[in-house]
C-alpha cells in the first residue's frame, strides 16, 4: 500500500464487474474511494465527498460522463478528472479533453498503467499539497537521489539536476525495473505527448544516462515503441 494516500477518489462507473476491480485496485493503493453507478448520483457524490480526483466512465445512466464532467467543472474548475471509456477514437478523445480532461484512459487497461496515470494526475495537481506524495530520498545503485533537492549523488559527489532531468528519474525510480511508457513520461513531466516534447525526452534519457554511467549495474533500457526501463543490478 502507498503511504500517500489521503486523496479521496470519485468512481462512477456502471458496469458492476469493472467498478468492483476499479474500486479495489484504488483502495488497495490506499486511495479513500467513493463509488457511484449513474452520472446523477454522481454529481451529488461530487459535491458531498469532495474528492481530489474524479474517474469517470463516459456511457452512465441519467447523465453520461462527458456532461458530467462539464458540470463539475463548472462547480470547481480546477477539479482533475480523468475518463475511463472503450473509446478510443481520436474525436471522442478531443471531447473529452474539451469537457475538462486531465486525462483519457481507454479500456482494456493494465492495472499498472492505471494507477500510473491515476499518480501522475495527482502528483501533478497537487504538487505542492501536503498530501501529495513525499519520498525525499532514492537509492540507485551507488547514487543517492533527492529529488526535492535536485541532487544526484555518489561517493560525496554533488550534480544539480534541472527540475525535467529529476522529475523524469522519479517517475524512473517509483517504478524500478518496470517500463514506464513514453506517453505517461511526457503527460506527467511536460503535460503533453506531441512530437517535439517527445525528442526532448531522447535528449533528457541521454543525460541520465551519462549522469549514470559510473555505476554500472544501471542502465536506462529502452523498450522498442513502448518507453523505458530503470534496470538497476
């Protein structure tokens, strides 16, 4: 369970089976939750629980995702939400996107990619929230790694990272030996996916990377298509 936890979750979803997974996937994380089945319950759940992030499903009864998401922003405009649909189509996206999205799941989803994003939404949001998470120190290999601080270190050794180079190590040591996809990398780091953002991660992985080289038990792999592997020993 993560220790980061008194963020309060909204889920409305309909369907019983993937609200049931959904909801114990986030209180497994240590998320408070609160679940509603239709966007009309939903909307009162928003107002009495307050949450810090909404999940919303697009296909509700009595009032489907995209008006509901319209209305709680209209309520707080800097309420995060993320929608949670089987569509995938690039129109249904930008109309997510234009009711307030902070960000678009598309099912079938990994449980993992799933709180990722879930994490990202947060961290971005509240970063600066107390309950926003608050590990201050990594240990890679021989390198210890405080990323409030910006400070890469070995053997008494100090390199001042910018604030990309260590948010991107981060999000690289939360999820040691895991691949983290590039798309998560650029949504949470620079707040978008397109092609210019992408070459400057290339650029960023390439300065870890030599940040890295004197231990050689790490290695920043990349994954062919998909993103990068923090493999550490």
């Amino acid at each position: 369970m993560s220790n980061t936890n008194s963020y309060r979750i909204l889920l409305v979803e309909d369907d019983e089976n993937l609200g049931f997974v959904v909801n114990d996937l986030l209180e497994m994380e240590g998320y408070q939750v609160h679940w509603a089945k239709d966007g009309e319950a939903g909307m009162k759940a928003f107002s009495d629980f307050q949450p810090h992030l909404s999940v919303l499903d697009i296909m509700l009864p009595k009032k489907d995702g995209y008006t509901l998401g319209t209305e709680i922003k209209q309520k707080n405009q800097q309420a995060p939400i993320v929608f949670l649909t089987a569509r995938g189509m690039e129109t249904d996206r930008v109309k997510g996107f234009q009711a307030g999205a902070d960000d678009y799941i598309t099912k079938p989803f990994s449980n993992q990619e799933f709180l990722l994003r879930v994490k990202a939404v947060l961290n971005r949001c509240y970063a600066n929230n107390s309950v926003a998470e608050a590990k201050n120190e990594y240990t890679i290999g021989k390198f210890s790694f405080s990323p409030n601080n910006l400070i890469l270190s070995l053997d008494g050794e100090e390199k001042h990272l910018t604030q990309k180079e260590a948010d991107v190590l981060k999000l690289f040591c939360q999820n040691e030996n895991e691949t983290v996809k590039r798309e998560l990398i650029l949504s949470t780091v620079w707040g978008n996916t397109d092609y210019f953002t992408g070459r400057s991660l290339d650029v960023f992985i390439s300065k870890l990377r030599k940040y890295l080289k004197a231990d050689e038990s790490i290695k920043i792999e990349n994954v062919h298509g998909v993103g990068f592997r923090l493999k550490v020993g």
